[in-house]
C-alpha cells in the first residue's frame, strides 16, 4: 500500500470518527435541554430495551387466579 493511499484511509476514519462524535455531542445536548420527564423516559426505554421486562409466569398466573373467570 502506498503511502498516499494509506493517509487518505486514516483521514476518512479520523473524519468518520470526528462526526460521530458530534453525532454524540448533539444527542447530549438535545436530551440536557430537553425536559426533565422526557430525559427520565429516555433512561427508562434505555434500560428497557437492554433488560427482559416481560412478566414472569408465575405472576400472570397468580393475577388470573385473584381477577378469576368473568364473562365479557
């Protein structure tokens, strides 16, 4: 590889990476300025989409048995 080629490879990652972080820092600064209850659900899908927060069976089971059959 030429020595041409190979500096004009490491100047489009550096300049990939540098948008990336500007990317970054504008998502940062829309959720600092963004209200307090839209930063709070932010962190909470965040966590929601890492984390399993279906129901276990033995709750759903245990909520059938207290609501019992009812007709609709």
């Amino acid at each position: 590889m030429n020595r041409t080629l190979t500096i004009e490879i490491i100047d489009t990652a550096a300049l990939r990476f540098l948008r990336d972080l500007e990317n970054i820092s504008l998502i940062r600064v829309k959720q600092e300025t963004a209200p307090e209850e839209d930063r709070v659900t932010a962190i909470i899908n965040e966590i929601c989409e890492e984390e399993d927060t279906s129901i276990e069976p033995c709750v759903m089971a245990a909520q059938a048995e207290a609501i019992g059959k009812e007709d609709w």
